[in-house]
C-alpha cells in the first residue's frame, strides 16, 4: 500500500460524531498499514479546529486530548518543504483552482511528491481530479 497525502478534513472527521463516516474510517484504518504525510501547516489546521470546538463546547478537553493522542500514534510525517512552494506552486494552484492557500497547500504536496490524496473536501478534490492526482 502507497504512502498518500492526509487533508486535515479526514483528520478532523474522526474527532466528531456527527462527521464520521465509512471513507474517513476506511482512511484510518489504512494508516495500521502505511504512511501519510501533511503539509506543515496541518498540526495548526487541526489545532485550530480543536481550539474552535472547545470554544463552542462541541468538544470538551478531555475528548480533545484522546483525539490529539490518536493523532500521535498514527503514522503521519510532515513535510519541510511546504513553506518552500508557498509563493510560487501552491499559490498558483490556489488560483487556477480557487482554493484557499491551505488546501493548495495538500494539492502542491500529492503533486510533489507524486502521491494520492486523502481528503473530503469537495474543491480539492475537483481540483486533484483535474490534475491527475487519485483519491485515496
């Protein structure tokens, strides 16, 4: 099984009830077998979506902390050249495909490095669609 690039959108989709579903659990379940990688901003990405959650008690810390723990025990790398393509790549895909700069950001590294990608979010994939990158 291939290594693959993790959207946040997955990630987050284990943290809450009501966004669980069969292709985030199928997605878990993979990372038992191989590796995923994130570009550098995804630690903030889900931090921010925690920091939200507990803010709106949709989250509480303790529910917050066993979901971070999980987080850490998987096999998720994150990659250093993020910040490297920023300005020219990922800034260029975000407007040919009118995505924010994070979600290029995902886009950038799965055409990088040449990986599939693992996302829910419905522009990234279109985008990835159009450019050849598989979904996980």
């Amino acid at each position: 099984m291939t290594r693959f690039v993790l959207d946040a959108s997955v990630a987050l989709s284990w943290c809450f009830d009501d966004e669980d579903d069969a292709y985030g659990r199928r997605v878990l379940g993979m990372l038992r077998m191989t590796d995923a990688i994130v570009p550098a901003i995804w630690r903030l990405e889900v931090a921010n979506a925690v920091l939200v959650a507990e803010r709106r008690r949709r989250l509480n810390s303790v529910d917050a902390s066993r979901f971070l723990t999980l987080l850490e025990d998987l096999n998720i790398g994150v990659d250093s050249g993020t910040s490297v393509h920023a300005f020219n790549n990922t800034l260029q895909l975000a407007r040919r495909y009118r995505l924010s700069a994070y979600d290029a950001a995902y886009l950038e590294l799965a055409l990088r490095e040449a990986l599939p990608i693992a996302t829910l979010d419905e522009d990234l994939r279109y985008a990835a669609r159009k450019l050849g990158v598989d979904r996980i």
